[in-house]
C-alpha cells in the first residue's frame, strides 16, 4: 500500500480527516464505557534526542504509562500497548493485579503487548514506522478500527504520520500546534490568556539575540540579580541555564560584558557545556526571562485537559517539587497545591486551557507557575513559566489515583473524592534513586513492598503504587505514587519506602 510522504499535503489531509472520527469516538464510549473499542498506547518520547540523553534511565519511561492498563477494568475494552524492548512480565502482572472488578485473566485477554526488540536511542514511535509487519499485528489486534484511536505520550510529526498509516485518530495535540507548547509560543498563550509572566523576551535564534534580550531586560529591571535562559524544546527544566547579573557595569555598554559572562552560564543539566548548549540554541532558539525571585516561593502546576469535543477543562493542581542547581529541574509533585492557592491556580491554568481550546489543542497538558507570597500583604503571585503540551510528570499520578479509586476532581474545593466521599492526597516521584538499589528486580521491590505492607489496597485506598520499575536494577532508579488520606500521611509512606528501600538494600550488600 502507498503511503502519502511524511509531512506532505496528502498525510496533512488524511490527518485532518482521521481527526473528525474523535468527537464521535468520543461521545459513544463516553456514554457507554462498557462499549467494544480499542485503545492503542505508544508510550515514545518524541522529543530532542540530547535534551533526553540528559534522563537517566530514560529508554525506561516508556512504562510511564503503564496505568493505561487499568482501562481494563471495563470488560470489553482493548488496550495494544507498544514498546521498544519486551516489557518484564513481573511488571505487566503488577499493574493486572491492580485492577479490581474484572478477573486479571480476563484482562490479560484484552491486552497485546508489542515490542520493536530495538534498543537503539531513536523515537519508539519511529521505529515502528520502519517495520510495517509490526504495523500489520498492531491492526491485526484491533477488532474494530473504527472504534478504536492512538494515544501517547507527546505528538510529534512522527506520530501524525503513524496515525495515518495505521488509519486510527491519534488523541493529542495535533504536532501543526506544537508551537503553542514551546517556551516562546507558551508566553505568548500566556499573554492572550491574560495572565501573569516573568518579564522576558521569546522568538530569540542565536548567541547575538540572546545578547540583545539579556542587555534590554537589565535595563528595564532595576536590580534584577538573574535571568534564565531556556531552550525552546528544553525537558523537566534542564534545557534552562542562569545568567548571573552580578558585576554587571551600571553605566555605559553592557554588551561587551554580557558577552564575557555569557559562557559561564549555569546550566541546569550537570553535563551540559556552553558550545554544545549555544548549538542547541541555534536550531530550536528559546528564550530569557527575569528569574523570579522571593523568600517564599512555591512550584505549583495547574493540569488540564481538552477533550475530544474541544472543551477545556481543570483536572487537578499540584505543588511540583523540583531540584537542580537553582531549583528549576522536575523530581516529583504532591496533590493537591496548597490550599492557600490551589483555587487560583486552577483559575489561571483554566484561562490557559481555554485559549489553547480556541487554537484547536486537543488533550492533556499542563501550566507550570513560580508563584512568590509578599512578605508584607501576604498575597500570592502566580507567574505562568511554561506549558507542557503532552503528558507529563503530573499525568500519571493523577490518573493513577483516578483509576485505582473511582473518584473525582472536585473544582469547587481542588480537592479529590472517592465515590465515599473521602479525600485523597499523593506525593508522587519520577526520582527516587540510589546506587544501593542497582541489582534490584522488579519482583525483589514487589516483595519487599508485600513484606513491609508498603503495596496499594484496595479497600482502605491507600498504599504505594511503583513505576519505572524496569530502570530498577541498572539504574537504581524507580517511580512511586504514595496515597493517602491526608498529606501527612502521603509523605509518611513515601519516607517510609525510602528507609525501608534503603534499609533492604544494606542488608543485602551485608550478605554479599
């Protein structure tokens, strides 16, 4: 079969048409989830291949969404789901055995793990388009492509192209608005939705751009002590770099100066060096903003979505726990977002979401704010720093926590319900790591989990419920989503598989 070029007017046309499929898709299963349709996942992260080498273990996220699995609870749901490398059954056995309502075997029928048997660092998404038998079990394992759509984790113009070839709907943003989600395009989304933002300057190419913006934005913030320069494309925040302003000349030209201190930047990312990040500047430009500073500052994230419909909608806010140099880089996050504030977040990422509604965002995605408390009036400012226009380190504690329990996100109070009416909290982590724990399988931490009582139940709802378990005993790296009934207890779960993770750990080089 010939298919039209990547990116040519006929993939953009059968595209579009493939699209108008999604709001009836939508409407039936919304209506009757018990309905026969096929969910297919390819968990690729297509995004720039030097900004993820800086991930460790990072070939691993594609079993960040794993939780998908949990759509089958409902018994005549399908799920294909796709991977680079064969997933360890210890970890697909895990998430079966999460489901609750539906016989795991029953669910292990409904379900089609696929694998590329490729390990190389190129998208997951592009290696399926260069194995058309793969392509043809993928169909195979669809009973009614008609119902039946593609979900991933971000949408590149490699995943418009498999979504063509495959002839399902891909539900994501569509890759022709991928500018909306960078850091230029997101300030400009930001001023249109009318809210708050660092002072800075987008739409910048090359060395000599950012030269000029960081010169015009000291002389328009008196005493401002740093700036932050962002690659368009930059990943969990180690795309950024602090310009310091300390010993700049307060009279005459700035510029020679600037171009002095310029290569000694301080980059986020820990193996970053300045030609290589000014070669990425080149090809994707960015941005440089006023780094926002204060004594009380905060990290909350507003998550939203639009769906199928074009409906924007808030699904959840998040105070986002970050590390790095300067505190710009993604570790983890706990819902909700303070209470103090958690209301106006939702309100400024609605704004947000409804703007990108308007541009014809479709999907998941997420607002990241700084937000500064005046010492004197007490008030938060909330400062819109970038939008994340896919999934992202929020999506799948959320989700998780919505598909265990059944409840719902309350806008009202920013709080979330089970259907008894009790609120749950999670602190959740993409990070918890230790060289201590390399050598640890999968089916070590579920039995220390079960040993320890550390391991979700179903009837009290509260637990721990481990990801990226795969990066485990290479990297000695691995996710967790701890619930609770309250924060407390969210974070005393979370402490408590740390010190039991590192309590087996020495016990085991003791044995050695």
């Amino acid at each position: 079969m010939q298919h039209p070029a990547p990116s040519s007017p006929a993939e953009l046309a059968a595209f579009e048409t493939l699209k108008l499929r999604l709001p009836e898709l939508f409407r039936e299963v919304s209506a009757n989830p018990r309905i026969e349709h096929t969910v297919l996942v390819v968990p690729s992260l297509s995004l720039n291949a030097e900004e993820l080498a800086k991930v460790t273990g990072v070939h691993h996220y594609e079993e960040r969404l794993l939780y998908m699995l949990m759509l089958l609870r409902q018994p005549r749901t399908h799920l294909v789901y796709v991977t680079s490398q064969p997933l360890n059954p210890s970890i697909v056995d895990y998430y079966l055995h999460l489901l609750s309502g539906v016989p795991g075997s029953h669910a292990r029928r409904r379900l089609t793990l696929l694998s590329c048997l490729d390990a190389s660092p190129i998208p997951l998404t592009e290696k399926i388009l260069r194995r058309p038998l793969l392509q043809k079990r993928i169909l195979e394992a669809i009973p009614d492509r008609r119902m039946a759509h593609l979900s991933v984790f971000n949408a590149s113009p490699l995943e418009r192209t498999l979504s063509v070839r495959l002839g399902l709907p891909l539900y994501a943003n569509d890759p022709g608005l991928y500018d909306l989600g960078t850091k230029s395009g997101c300030r400009e989304v930001f001023r249109e939705a009318g809210v708050l933002l660092p002072d800075g300057i987008e739409r910048l190419r090359d060395e000599g751009d950012v030269v000029d913006a960081i010169d015009t934005l000291i002389g328009r913030n008196v005493g401002v002590r740093r700036l932050v320069v962002k690659l368009n494309d930059g990943f969990s925040g180690e795309g950024n770099a602090i310009f310091p302003v300390t010993g700049c000349p307060e009279t005459g030209d700035r510029k020679p100066w600037i171009r002095s201190t310029l290569p000694h930047l301080r980059f986020e990312a820990p193996r970053e060096r300045y030609d290589s990040y000014m070669q990425k500047y080149n090809e994707m430009g960015g941005v440089v903003e006023v780094f926002v500073e204060g004594e009380e500052k905060k990290s909350p994230s507003c998550q939203s979505r639009v769906n199928a419909l074009g409906d924007p909608m808030t699904i959840s806010t998040h105070d986002q726990v970050l590390g790095g140099p300067s505190g710009q880089v993604f570790l983890g996050c706990t819902f909700p977002a303070a209470r103090e504030y958690r209301l106006d977040i939702q309100d400024a990422g609605f704004k947000v979401a409804r703007v990108l509604a308007q541009r014809g965002v479709v999907g998941r995605f997420s607002t990241d704010f700084v937000s500064v408390k005046n010492p004197k009036s007490g008030v938060w400012d909330h400062y819109a720093i970038e939008v994340n226009l896919r999934k992202g380190g929020t999506t799948h504690p959320f989700l998780t926590l919505k598909f265990l329990t059944d409840g719902t996100y309350d806008t009202t109070t920013g709080l979330f319900y089970t259907p008894s009416e009790k609120e749950k909290y999670y602190y959740a982590s993409d990070t918890l790591n230790s060289d201590h724990y390399k050598g640890l399988s999968p089916d070590d931490l579920i039995n220390i989990a079960v040993y320890h009582g550390l391991h979700f139940h179903g009837a009290t709802e509260r637990g721990v419920v481990f990801h990226l378990m795969g990066a485990l005993s290479e990297f000695g790296k691995l996710g967790l989503v701890c619930i609770g009934d309250n924060p407390q207890q969210a974070m005393f779960l979370y402490n408590k598989t740390v010190g039991v993770l590192n309590q087996e750990a020495a016990r085991l080089r003791e044995a050695m």
